[in-house]
C-alpha cells in the first residue's frame, strides 16, 4: 500500500517520554489503558502497522513491523506511514487517522508500531491516544521498550 502524505498537515509540539514499560516479568501497563510492549493478541488478530519518519525509511520499519506481525500468527490489514516530524500531534497526521478510523470501524483489533513515541511523544498525549484506544475496544503493541528514567530504574529495584 502506497498511502498519500500530507506532510505540511504535520505541526510540532514539546517534546515528552514514552511511557510503555515492558519488564522481563511482562508488561506494566498504565492502570485502565489498552497498550502492551509484548503482544498478547490471539493468533488471527487483525493488526494495523503505523509508522512515522521524518527522515528514515518506513519502508522497512514496516518491513520489521509484518516479519513480527506474522511471527505472532497476526493478519495484517493495512500497513500505513505518516512523513512528518515526530513532534507532530497524532490528531495532525492523515495516516494515524486512518489507523484510528481501521480499530473504531472493528476492521482492526490491534496497532502495532516500532515505539510509542512513533505516535505521541508526551506523556499526556500518549495517554490520550491510549483512552481513545480503549474506547474503541483496541490495543497497541509497541516492539521496542523506550528508555526509562534513572528515577524509574531505581524505583523498580534496578530491573
């Protein structure tokens, strides 16, 4: 799929943290919202891949998005990309509509994407994307486990 982009659609706002914690005991979700760092979809899940660049390749970003998707038994529906700073507010980014058009329609169950910075960088805003994830009945999964702060660290005991 070859999704059209609208780059000038993008607009920057303060950069934030990622929030999505993954530890070797599983994952740590924030308390009432819908997001993973390990999938744990039933096989035959409908997934969404999203990616968004600036400046890399979401080619194969998405690449290493259906190889894992695919890996987990999951159908991949679509696989859309927004070209746009990563500051950009996801309410600003034409394909993250769609993704979100995909899982409020039930033609996805599921998100998969690299991080969760690839869709909000805030905090705030991360959460907000997680309840409106949550009102619609679906998940995110997010390959890779952001960074945590040496405050977290030590709260959790150095693991």
């Amino acid at each position: 799929m070859t999704p059209e982009h609208d780059a000038l659609a993008c607009a920057g706002v303060d950069e934030g943290v990622a929030l999505a914690r993954a530890t070797s005991r599983g994952v740590i979700p924030a308390p009432g919202l819908p997001q993973s760092g390990e999938p744990a979809c039933r096989p035959d899940t409908r997934v969404v891949l999203y990616a968004c660049h600036e400046l890399g390749d979401p080619v194969a970003t998405l690449r290493l998005l259906r190889t894992r998707a695919m890996d987990r038994g999951w159908v991949v529906h679509a696989e859309l990309y927004d070209l746009c700073p990563l500051a950009a507010r996801s309410t600003q980014r034409p394909q993250w509509q769609l993704v979100m058009k995909l899982l409020t329609l039930g033609d996805a169950q599921a998100v998969l994407v690299l991080k969760e910075a690839q869709i909000e960088l805030e905090r705030r805003h991360q959460l907000e994307v997680r309840r409106r994830l949550e009102v619609v009945g679906a998940t995110a999964h997010f390959l890779l486990e952001p960074r945590r702060s040496r405050r977290e660290v030590l709260r959790r005991g150095g693991g």
